[in-house]
C-alpha cells in the first residue's frame, strides 16, 4: 500500500469522521476540514468553509505544507433542509445545491490540478440514495445529489487519461446527526423499503470509501457504490 495525502471535507464528525479514521489506520495521512469545532482528537485538521473558494484554497494549501499535494479526495461535507416545495425558497433550494454541489466543485477543482500533474488521483464523492429515487421534501437535497452524478462521470471522461478515478459513494440511512434528524414516521418508512431493514453505520460507509481510495479500486471510475442495506435498489 502506498500511503497517500488524504483530504476528507468535513471530516470531523459522522461519515466523514469514520472515513479519516479508516483511511489513517491504512497508514495514509489524513487531513480533515472542520468549521467551528476543533479537530478530532488524532486527525490534522484545516478549517474551510465549503461556500467559500478562498477558504478551500487556504485549507489546502495548508494541506499540501504538511503533507503533500492531496491525491485522494472525499468530499463528504453536506447539508438537507428538508421542507415541502412550496415552502422551499429559493435561497433554501441554492444554499443546499451551493454546499452540497457547489461545495463538491471547489475542492475538486482545486485538488486536480496536482492530480493531473501527478497522473494519478481518487476522488470520491459523498452522494445519496436521495439522488436515483427522490425524496418528498427533498428537493434541493436530492438535486445536489443527482448533480453530484453528473459532475463525476463528466470528470471520470475527463480526469481518466491521467489515472484519475471519480466516484459516488451513495448512502441510504446511517446513524450520524443528520440520519438520526429524520423523523420517526420516516425511519419506519425506510426500514420497510430497505432489505436489510434497519440503518447502517458510518464505518460501513467507510469500508466502501476505502475500496474505492486504494488499489482495489484502481479499473472503477464514474460508478455509484449504493451503501444503502438495498434501499434504492436497481436505482
Ligand atoms: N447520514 C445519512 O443518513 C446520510 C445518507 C446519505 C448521504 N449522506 C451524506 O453523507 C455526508 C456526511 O453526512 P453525515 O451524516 O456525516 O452528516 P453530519 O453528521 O451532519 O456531518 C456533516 C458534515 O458536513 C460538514 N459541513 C456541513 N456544511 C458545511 C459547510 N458549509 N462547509 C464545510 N463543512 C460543512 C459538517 O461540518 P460542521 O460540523 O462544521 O457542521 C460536518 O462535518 C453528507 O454529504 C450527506 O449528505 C448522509
């Protein structure tokens, strides 16, 4: 295993908590973005903004100071505002495309560059079940989402020729702040359309970053990997 230069966008808590850890115990070295918070115990972390270009410039620049140009890149940052459509205003549909999507572009764009230069790259984006078979209330969740598949395959042609894979990793329900945010009616509703019928866990996530960041995963590119205990199936 070759270690690498780890960048994991909100990697402080939940999956993308999970995610760094995993891939540091591989022996890579793992920065992760953090707002207010500290970084977790153990992890270098970067403060960025995801709505901010400057501010995901300066984080990696830090990044790269401390542990070289990143070369696998999971940007796992996100936000829902779940609410019935009409109620969603347009600032509630853009700040979720802008952080989730938009969020999603500014790091990748700045991470190619060395990528390219490298002629070797994983990135790895944090999608959603949300993103083949919707969600009432969902809307601008769910648009960021599937935005995230069109952005990833766009790039899989693109980065390809220079060994750049780029992937979606698509979450059903996970036990994280923003899984346990759903409401009891909807848990209940999604445990019956998932065939392993309960949620899953952010390691379980992790595993599937993990194949997708190392070697295994060398001949994927512009795929989903649904980690969604089957829900959404065949989606
Ligand atoms: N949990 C699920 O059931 C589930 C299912 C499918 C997909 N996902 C996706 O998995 C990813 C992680 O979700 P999670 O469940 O771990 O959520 P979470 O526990 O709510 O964590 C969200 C992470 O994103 C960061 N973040 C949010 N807005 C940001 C911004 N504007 N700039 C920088 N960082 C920002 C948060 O930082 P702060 O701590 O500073 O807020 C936090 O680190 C998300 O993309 C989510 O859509 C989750």
């Amino acid at each position: 295993m070759t270690p690498r230069s780890v960048l994991v966008t909100g990697g402080n808590r939940g999956i993308g908590l999970a995610v760094a850890r995993a891939l540091r115990d591989d022996g890579h070295r793992v920065a992760v973005t953090h707002r207010d918070d500290a970084p977790p115990d153990g992890l270098f972390g970067v403060r960025a903004e995801m709505r901010d270009p400057d501010s995901v410039d300066a984080a990696f620049t830090e990044v790269e100071a401390a542990h070289g140009p990143v070369e696998v890149l999971v940007a796992n940052a996100g936000i829902t505002r779940d609410m019935p459509f009409l109620r969603m205003t347009e600032p509630d549909f853009l700040d979720v495309v802008d952080i989730n999507l938009g969020g999603a572009y500014r790091v990748v764009r700045r991470a190619a560059r060395s990528m390219i230069r490298a002629r070797w790259g994983r990135v790895i984006l944090m999608s959603s079940m949300v993103y083949a078979y919707g969600a009432a209330g969902q809307a601008n969740y769910g648009a960021s989402k599937a935005g995230l598949l069109g952005l990833a395959r766009s790039l899989a042609w693109e980065l390809g020729p220079r060994d750049i894979t780029v992937n979606l990793v698509a979450p059903g329900l996970i036990d994280t702040e923003m899984g346990r945010a759903v409401t009891d009616r909807r848990r209940t509703e999604l445990a019956r359309v998932t065939p392993l019928g309960h949620p899953g866990t952010t390691e379980d996530v992790a595993e599937a970053v993990r194949y997708l960041a190392g070697e295994s995963g060398r001949y994927v590119t512009g795929a989903v990997l649904p980690v969604s205990g089957g829900l959404g199936l065949g989606g």
